[in-house]
C-alpha cells in the first residue's frame, strides 16, 4: 500500500469503438494527443494499445512506434506500456513485436480467461517467452491479474526468477469469468500480495470501474482509469465519458482522500523505466 496513487491511463484498448462512442483515439495522432492532455492532469503510466486505419486492433510494431515516440515527446517522463494482450493474437510472435521496440513497460497477462463472447488466450509456455523476451530488451512486465489463479502463476514465475523484483500487478474486477468488484474478493487478491517490492493498481470493467477506483483510492492502492475499461460516465448509461473527464473524477476523490499523485519519476526511479530509450529502436 503507498501514501501517493499511481495512475495507469488506459485510453484505447482493443475493444470500444467509434459506433460505440465518438470519444475513443483510434488513430496515433489521437492516442497521443489525449495522453498529452492526460499527462498534464496527471498520470503514472500510459497503457497504450495500437489501433489499424479502421479501428481494428493492431500489433504492428511500426504502429506502436507512431504512438511510442509522440508520446514521449509530448510526455516526457512518461512511463509508456505497450500491450502483448492474446486477446485479438494468439501468436507469440504478433504478441511480442511491441516488445521489441523497448517500452518502459509491456502487459503480461498470466492466465487465459473468457469474456460474454471471446476469450483471451495465454498459454504457459506463451506467457513465460513473453516474460523472457521483456527481460532480454529491458521492460519490465505490467502483470494484469483476472483471477487468485493469475496471481499464483505470477508468483510461480517469480520463484523460478522468471521474473524479478520490482513488480506491477494490475488486478482487474467486474469481467465475467474473474474478479467481481466485492470487498471480499479485493481483500482476498490483494491478501496474496505483499512486500515493499509489489506495486499494486487496481482496475474496475465497465460499471465497476468508479467502485473499483473508488476503493483504491480510499486504501491507497494504485488504479487504472481509461476508455479501453468503461465507456460511460454514469451507471445507467446514458452520458459517454471522456477520458478527461474519468481521469478530472479521479483527481477529484484523490482530492477528497487527501491522495498525492505518484509521479511517473517517481515510479520510474521504482525502477519502471527503460532507461535512456528515447527513439524506440530495435
């Protein structure tokens, strides 16, 4: 637990869509000109996905590129994290192109899970390359927990120092087939984690996400806000948010609970940064 938020910016994602809501960035210009305007909020990290001209999900690394070298011009300073979600790609090699171009941080999924009507899978031989090939360029794995049974494969990882110290666990409530946004199941998630060397954020889908970031904020765990969880800004979903304007409600209860924002120096003096990669180069 920490006495500052860090805020994990999730703009895009591989989901919403502009029939959905007009307010999601698609293109790369758009991705980074709504991180730019998050970072003068005040964020932690960006957790970035690449989107095609037409809106479907992208793993090209020339893509990520775009969106990795706008953003750490506009944001300096910025953690940035690529996706290797298995989600849209199954492949190891689609999934781990992004790797490649040296981003602070990359997604590590440790487990596969089903959503209403897709899945994402995550094999244990996949997840482990992934994490293997994170430890060759440098980044350090963002690992996004569905279930207790992701957290124990993530602390099987660790024992057979797959992955090493520090560690960001993002644990995500309110999809179907995981976590639900209940005390209990908070309680028990994050009873499975500790240590100064664990970074815990915590993640809300859909509905859940003002309760979830709400608790977060209260106990002084990290959160992830952003479009790519929940599109609206009300439960009876009538009003389509902003990402500005999820991100000001945040700022508003950090405000409340007299919350500072762990900065992303701060957190890249953790130990979070790729250091000295400005240019995104293989």
């Amino acid at each position: 637990m920490l006495s500052k938020t860090i805020i994990n910016f999730c703009p895009t994602g591989m989901v919403p869509t502009r029939a959905e809501t007009p307010f999601v960035p698609i293109a790369p210009a758009e991705i980074i000109e709504q991180v730019q305007e998050a970072y003068e909020t005040g964020i932690t990290i960006a957790h970035l996905h690449a989107r095609e001209a037409d809106g479907q999900p992208s793993c090209r690394r020339d893509v990520y590129r775009e969106i990795f070298e706008g953003v750490r011009k506009y944001c300096p300073g910025l953690v940035i994290c690529g996706s290797s979600s298995g989600r849209t790609f199954s492949e190891f090699e689609k999934r781990s192109e992004v790797i490649e171009l040296r981003p602070d941080m990359c997604s590590l999924t440790l487990g596969s899970l089903n959503f209403h009507k897709t899945s994402s899978v995550s094999t244990p031989d996949v997840i482990i390359r992934l994490a293997e090939k994170m430890e060759t360029y440098g980044v350090k794995p963002e690992l996004e927990c569905f279930d207790l049974g992701m957290i124990n494969f993530g602390k099987y990882l660790i024992q057979r120092s797959i992955l090493r110290p520090p560690f960001y666990w993002n644990l995500l409530f309110g999809s179907i087939a995981g976590f639900q946004p209940q005390l209990l199941q908070m309680g028990a998630a994050l009873n499975e984690l500790n240590g100064k060397e664990h970074h815990i954020a915590l993640a809300g889908i859909g509905a859940a996400q003002l309760t979830v970031n709400a608790v977060a904020i209260a106990t002084g765990y990290g959160l992830r806000v952003g479009l790519e969880d929940n599109i609206w800004l009300d439960d009876g979903k009538e009003i389509l948010a902003s990402n500005i304007q999820l991100l000001k409600r945040i700022h508003h209860l950090m405000e409340i609970h007299q919350r500072k924002l762990f900065t992303a120096s701060e957190f890249g003096n953790k130990g979070f940064y790729n250091a000295g990669n400005n240019n995104f180069g293989v």
